[in-house]
C-alpha cells in the first residue's frame, strides 16, 4: 500500500511556497499555473471544455465525435475512465477496443485537443458503482471510498497500472494531458482526508501532471474533498460555485485559477412512468441560462470551464447504474443527457446555440468547420421468434442452504435464478432476504406471482401459497449498483453495499425456507445459449426471441449510416442483443423507447443481421413481437401495468 506520507508533506510543502504548485523543477514545465491563469508553454490558456466517456461509445466513432466537439469550440476533452471495464476480473486488463484509453487521448491531439483525465477510481458518472468493478465486493474488509487498506491496495493497482499506458502522454512529455483529477466529488460523500491524500499521492507518483479536485459549492463538500498540495475546483452553477471557492478554500497550496469542472447541459434520464425525457429542445429559457452562465464563466470572471456532457453515449449492456433515494433509481441505458451532440453523434439546436456563444472565446478562424450529420438508417418492422424459456437455458447450479448473492456466486451483471422445492406447507407474504436487489419475478410451479420492485418506496406484496413440492422461483435482475450517495442526505450508503441478487434469508409469512438450488444468468455471451424454433407457449415465464434483418440499400456502407434506434413497440420489459452485441435495456413504462443501435455493429451489403430479445413479461405483450430501425427516435411514457398501485 503506497501512503508516501513523506511525499504527501513534501507536496504541501512546495505548493505553499511557490505560485506554481506543480512545478517538480526551475525549468517552467509545458502546462502549469498561478493564482490566476491557467499556463500552457508560459502563455495564459483558458480551458473550454466538455465531457466525454469513451468508454460510452463505439471506438471507430471517437474521432468523429472528437471532430464535432473541436468545432463546437472546445480546445479540452474530460473524460472518466471506468475502472469496472478495464478489470472486470481482479488481474486481468483489458485495455483494447472502447477501453484504450490512451488511443482516445491520441486521437484527440490529433484532432486539435488537450485532455483533463478524471480516473477515479471512483467516478460517480452514472455507472454501476460509480466505475469500481463488483469483484471489490467480494474481497474480505472491503471498504470503497475510505482510508481502508484493502481498498487502497486494489486503487493504487489500478491507478498504477492505468498509468503505464497514460504516463507517457502527459504534456510534460509531449501529450495531451494537461490535468488529472483527484478521486470525484469526494466532500458530498466523506471527509477522510487520509484517504484523498493516499489517492493524491498515488497520482502524483504515477502520473506526471497537475493535479486537482472537483466538488460541489456548499462549505462542507469544498472542505471535504480538497487535499493539500491539489488545485480545488467546483461543479454547477458557475456563480454560487466560484463565490464559494473564494470563501471556503483557504489553504493558499489548493489556490489558483477558477474552472467550473462540470457545468450541466442537462441531465441524464432515470426509468419510470413519470419521468420525462431530459432536454433543453423547446425550452428558451433554459437555453438563455446556458448561455448567460458560459458567458459569465469565461466572459466575467475570465474562468475555465467543461460542459457535462458534451456527448453522454449510451450506457451499454450492463453499465448504468443507479441512485437510492428511499428506493432504487435506475438510469436508463441511453445517455443522451440532452447533450450537445446526442447520443448518436449527430448536431442537436443547443450545439449550434453554444458554438455561437464559445466563438467569442476563442481566437477567429481557429473553430473548424462542423462534420456534416449522417441520416440514420431504417428497418422496416420484422418478426421476433420465440426461440427458448430463459429458465431453460440456465447453466451452473450451486446449491446451499441459504441464498448467495450474485456477487458471491462469481457473477456480476444480469439475472440470478434461485429455485426452492417446499417441503411443507406455507402461505403468506414472501419477503427475498434483507430487502429487494433490485427487482424480484415471483413463480411458483411456473407461473408467475408478481413483481417486487425497488424502484418503487411501496412495492408490491406478493403471496405466494406452497405445498409440499411446489417449486418457488425468483428471477432476480441487477438493475445496477449505486452510483452516488451524499452524506449530506438521509439516503442508506448503498456505495458499501453493492450486493445484487439475494442477501440473507427468504421468508413467506416470516417462516424462513432453507434449501436453494442457484443458477447465474449473466448473458454476456448469448451464443453459448441453447435456442429451438420449436418453443412451446409457457405463459409468464420470460422468453428469448430472435429475428433477422438485412440492409438493402447498397449505398449504406458508411457505419454512421447505418445508425438507428431500435425499439420493440409491443414488447413489455427487457434486453436486445444485435449480432452478440448487449445494446441494453428497455421497458414500456420509458421514457426511453428505443435503443440507440450504432452502425459499427451492423452488417451492411445484404448481410443477414441477428436480433435476440429478452421478454421478462411475455404474458403481457400486445400483438406480436416485433422489432423496427427508426432513424429519429421518441421519448415517451406509459403507465406501469405490473405494478399500477406502487409509490
């Protein structure tokens, strides 16, 4: 475990002393600062910036999306980086495809653009767990986000061995990186100062470049989260927020130029029936706000700044994660964010309304001009064939007296079936262990039950009647972990309790049922999956379907041009795959209708397409199953009809 206590005084040392407090010689380094600008080979530089993940978007999309952020004109890129993608497996690193990050920072330089890199390890950012992998979970002691030596030994693991492959591109040796950020947002969860500064000192050694925090604006998140010897910056509104920092950062080493280090440009989107889509489209005067609040930034007060997002991508697969108010708030697995280039790459109102406001910052002639958009592409409506029962397809079997959770069982995203033959009789209220996680289908003898939901404060009570024999299933759903918990709120820490699946006992009528048979339903390789044309009609129990589709148009080659939104507008709740790739999830209730399919998965030139679909509620679907290509998507809400009477 790397402390560097000594190191940690030295820094503090140094950055009180001089003005400069990432200067490690006499010789001026190419990006640094003072009390008042940001500097960049001696010259003052004003950072204009965005967010964007590229873990979040298809590799062969990073330079288009690139481009059309250098012509909004932006000079600087942010962008998180997900530790749960590049080890989903304690020791193994996967650092290729949408995960090599250092091919994105190149790209960017090429393109024109510097890099403010925010790795965590813990990044909040509306992933599952805020970015840390679920193996954390299983190591004994673990205690994320805290001065906790076994969650200190797995972060200065990662943190040094991302740093083998982003080292060498820090300014100070001719890359893109100028900055990188210390944890995120740490005052709005703790003050363990012995934890940021263990985090600090771990960035220092392993990264060659200036450092910084990024908090909110109330006294207690600045204090919180600022660390001696890094620059402390703050989020939102750039007014209340730069007033702050002038009142509660007093420690002259964490002093210097303002940056507004996530200024929103909207939202992300949370599923429910309630829940409208995320947009500033149609609403003047939230665009008249943006405007005013960029302007004052870098206008007035002469500031840096980064838009959150830029451009949001889509949480794919697995990947969003989840609030817990009270209950369980999933995001969707679209991360539009009503950004300035949406989801699929293309220019929304808000990107020109904003490229009009930065070219008063930036030097004449120096925006490029913006990429031309693509249209999407269409699939007309085709069939969906029920090919098997999700519980026929199950694998592994672990049996115990009690349930495990997911996490114990080896598996970290997806379903988990746990399967009981009563050897009595009881009847009554079934409770699945401590609490739902996250959102439980009830069988019993195959047919189902009922729902409990988390994402509800009053889910549904389900009774169940078993007699000796009867076999109760629960199919439980990962919904994803807690991505933010704020101790300055009465919401449970569930940031230390990530368990998925069931944890503690089962009771029905407060009778605990012993004796489980467990089988892991991950579906990350849907081509393992044993599937028959031959399924027999099985009412409630969830079904996969398949379907093909071809693209015609021999003009389509282009992957951009074969973007399209993919929606199955009779189906209920559930999963899509397109050729092996996990697109995400969708339900009925939205607002998110359709799924964002980019063309580098699809197979152009008359190429047979294969569609799978998880259907968890078939007994509910209206019509036949289908699937369609839209080329301009729609948000929009229904009711939820398996749970009508939930708050």
């Amino acid at each position: 475990m790397l402390l560097l206590a000594s190191l940690a005084a030295v820094v503090g040392a140094a950055s009180a002393a001089v003005d400069v407090p990432s200067a490690r010689s006499l010789a001026a380094p190419p990006f640094t600062y003072n009390r008042t600008h940001f500097l960049l080979h001696g010259a003052p530089y004003q950072i204009i910036g965005g967010q964007m993940d590229p873990q979040r978007i298809p590799r062969a999309y990073w330079r288009a999306r690139l481009q059309k952020a250098r012509a909004m004109g932006l000079n600087t890129v942010f962008p998180y980086v997900f530790w749960n993608m590049l080890e989903p497996t304690q020791g193994q690193w996967r650092n290729t495809g949408e995960n090599d990050i250092a091919a994105f920072a190149r790209i960017a330089q090429e393109e024109g653009l510097y890099i403010v890199l925010r790795p965590g390890p813990y990044v909040c950012g509306e992933r599952d767990w805020g970015g840390f992998p679920a193996w954390l979970a299983t190591v004994p002691g673990m205690l994320v986000r805290s001065s906790n030596g076994p969650f200190l030994d797995a972060a200065e693991a990662y943190v040094r061995r991302l740093a083998r492959d982003l080292r060498p591109l820090a300014a100070s040796r001719g890359g893109p990186v100028l900055m990188v950020q210390v944890e995120n947002e740490y005052g709005s969860f703790g003050n363990d100062h012995n934890y940021t500064a263990a985090i600090r000192n771990m960035l220092h050694v392993n990264f060659d470049a200036v450092l910084y925090t990024n908090d909110g604006t109330e006294q207690w998140t600045l204090e919180g989260g600022s660390v001696p010897g890094v620059l402390a910056e703050i989020d939102g509104d750039p007014r209340p927020g730069f007033k702050a920092l002038r009142q509660y950062i007093t420690d002259p080493s964490q002093q210097g130029p303002l940056l507004d280090g996530e200024y929103y440009t909207y939202g992300p989107d949370i599923w429910g029936s309630g829940n409208a889509h995320t947009t500033s489209q149609g609403r003047a005067q939230v665009v008249r706000q943006f405007v005013e609040d960029v302007d004052y930034a870098l206008g007035n007060e002469s500031a840096s700044i980064s838009m959150y997002m830029v451009h949001g991508g889509t949480n794919f697969g697995w990947s969003n994660g989840a609030l817990w108010q009270d209950k369980l708030t999933a995001w969707t697995t679209s991360y539009d964010y009503g950004s300035p280039i949406d989801e699929s790459g293309r220019s929304t109102d808000l990107y020109h309304t904003l490229r009009s406001t930065l070219h008063k910052y930036v030097p004449q002639g120096s925006i490029p001009d913006i990429p031309p958009d693509i249209p999407r592409m269409q699939i007309p409506k085709f069939g969906l064939t029920p090919m098997a029962l999700l519980f026929d397809t199950v694998g592994q079997r672990t049996t115990r007296e009690a349930p495990a959770t997911m996490e114990t069982l080896g598996q970290a995203y997806g379903f988990t079936l746990y399967e009981h033959i009563a050897k009595s009789s009881v009847s009554g209220i079934l409770r699945p262990g401590d609490r739902p996680r996250d959102r439980v289908l009830v069988y019993v003898d195959g047919l189902r039950q009922g729902v409990i939901d988390s994402q509800y404060q009053q889910p549904l009570a389900v009774n169940v009647q078993l007699n000796p024999g009867s076999k109760l299933q629960l199919l439980v759903e990962n919904l994803g972990r807690v991505n933010y918990y704020s101790r300055g709120t009465v919401y449970r820490n569930d940031l230390q309790d990530p368990y998925k699946g069931i944890r503690g006992n089962v009771t029905v009528n407060g009778r605990v049922l012993k004796g489980w048979d467990m089988y892991p339903l991950p579906l990350d390789d849907i081509s393992t999956l044993s599937l028959s044309p031959d399924l027999p009609s099985n009412g409630s129990i969830p079904i996969l379907y398949r379907g093909y589709f071809v693209v015609d148009h021999p003009s389509l080659t282009v992957p951009a041009a074969l973007d399209t939104f993919l929606a199955v507008p009779n189906g209920v709740k559930g999963n899509v795959w397109v050729n092996g790739f996990h697109l995400g999830r969708y339900w009925r209730v939205g607002p998110q209708q359709s799924l964002y399919l980019p063309g580098t998965v699809v197979k152009a030139a008359r190429q047979l397409n294969e569609v799978t679909v998880l259907e968890l509620a078939p007994h509910m679907v209206e019509g036949p199953m289908i699937a369609v290509g839209q080329s301009n998507r729609t948000w929009s809400n229904k009711p939820d009809e398996e749970c009508l009477d939930c708050t």
